[in-house]
C-alpha cells in the first residue's frame, strides 16, 4: 500500500518506518525534504522510503497519516482541501489544552468524500516503536468510518506491531480523545513514565 506520512518527527518517522518495514511504500511530507534529519531517518529505513514536498507526498499515498503539530493542521487542510479527497486519513495530532484535541472537523470541511480515522493520537511515540511490553502488545483505540478503510487502517496499526481496537465510528472521537488525557496523566502526572499502554481484557 502507498501511504504518505505528512511530518516525519516522532511521530510521523516512527510510523512511516515501521510501515516501510512492513512492505508499504512511505513518502514522507516535508517541508524540506533535504533537511539533514529527514535524510537520517530515510537512511535509518529498511524499505521503501522517500521524502518529498508536502503536496507531493499528498498525490501519492492511498492513505495519508498527519503527523504534525496540532495547531497547524487547520492550515494543512487549507492548503489541502480536495487533494485529501477520496483518501483514508488518518489524524493524530494533538490539539492540546484545545476544547476539541482532533481536527478531524476541519479536515472533513474541506475534503467531504474522504474516509477518517482518529489513531495513534493517545500513547507516547516510543510505545509505537516498541509496541510490546512483556509477552502483551499493546492496545491502539481508535475510531472513524466503518467499511473497507476501516479494515485497511486495522491492519496498518496490526503492522506497527499493535493490537487495534475498534472502538466505533466518528461519533466517538471524545473517547479516542479522552484516553490521550488518561495516558497524560498516568505518565506524567502519576509517575508511571512515557512507556506504558493500556489493554482491553476480554474472555
Ligand atoms: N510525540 C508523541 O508522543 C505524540 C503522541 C501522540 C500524538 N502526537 C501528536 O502527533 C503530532 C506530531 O508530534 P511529534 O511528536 O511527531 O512532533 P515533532 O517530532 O515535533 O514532529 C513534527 C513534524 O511536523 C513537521 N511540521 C511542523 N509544522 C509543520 C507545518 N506547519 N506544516 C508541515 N509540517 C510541519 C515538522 O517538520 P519540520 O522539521 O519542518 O519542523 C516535523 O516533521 C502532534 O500533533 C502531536 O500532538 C504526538
């Protein structure tokens, strides 16, 4: 699958190297594709990798993975508008300390016919690049558009080595949201430190 990682920081390079490692094709969404960090972690790929402009990179994949900073999505959907069209996009950036943490509203404004998913929004980078702790992978709760990109997202977080739950359509995003919060607060209020998940236990 072809899937563009729009921001190739903690975020965007975890996830697009362990996609690349998975068999996907990833291009990373820049703004300086030549910028020696960029070049890092494309040389730190096994795979299929490579940079480009962020409208490049927007032609490219089937699904798009937005991995910037929260307050700058508003202005990547602008600039966006129908290229997002008819992709699956993926949204985890933080709106932190907003009312709304997602912008998933935004996005949808400007690309109706797309497919959107909440993911990979609500655990510290490093658990998506260790996804397992002891024998247990770790939970990925998401949301978004159920169908046949819902299935396709369920098995890209099945590649970062996660274990992804479900947790239903676009009408839950304050849940997704809420467990960014949850896991805050038990890293960094708590004390239990940036590499801890969360597990759902069913029989
Ligand atoms: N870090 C985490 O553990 C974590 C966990 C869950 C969710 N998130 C969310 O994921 C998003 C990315 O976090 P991160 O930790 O990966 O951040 P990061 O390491 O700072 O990387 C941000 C990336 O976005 C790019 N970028 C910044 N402003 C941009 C703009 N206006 N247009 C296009 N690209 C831009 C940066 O490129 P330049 O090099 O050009 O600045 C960089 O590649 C944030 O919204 C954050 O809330 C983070």
């Amino acid at each position: 699958m072809k899937i563009s990682v729009i921001g190739a920081g903690s975020i965007g390079g975890t996830l697009g190297k362990a996609w690349a490692a998975a068999g996907h094709a990833v291009q990373f969404g820049v703004r300086d594709a030549n910028a020696p960090k960029v070049q890092r972690l494309l040389d730190g790929i096994s795979g299929d990798a490579t940079a480009a402009s962020v409208e490049s990179a927007l032609a490219y994949g089937d699904v798009i993975q937005i991995a910037i900073p929260g307050p700058a999505v508003a202005e990547f959907a602008r600039t966006a508008g129908a290229a997002l069209d008819g992709k699956t996009v993926i949204d985890a950036s933080n709106r932190m300390g907003q009312a709304e943490m997602n912008s998933i509203g935004a996005l949808r404004a400007v690309a109706p016919n797309a497919r959107f998913f909440r993911a990979f929004n609500n655990l510290g980078w490093e658990n998506f690049a260790q996804p397992q702790i002891g024998s247990e992978r770790i939970d990925l709760f998401y949301c978004g558009d159920a169908g046949d990109a819902q299935r396709t997202v369920h098995g890209l977080i099945n590649d970062v080595g996660l274990n992804p739950v479900y947790v239903g359509g676009l009408d839950k995003l304050p849940l997704i949201d809420m467990l960014t919060l949850l896991w805050a607060s038990l890293a960094h209020g708590q004390g239990y430190g940036r590499r801890i998940g969360l597990k759902l236990l069913a029989p």
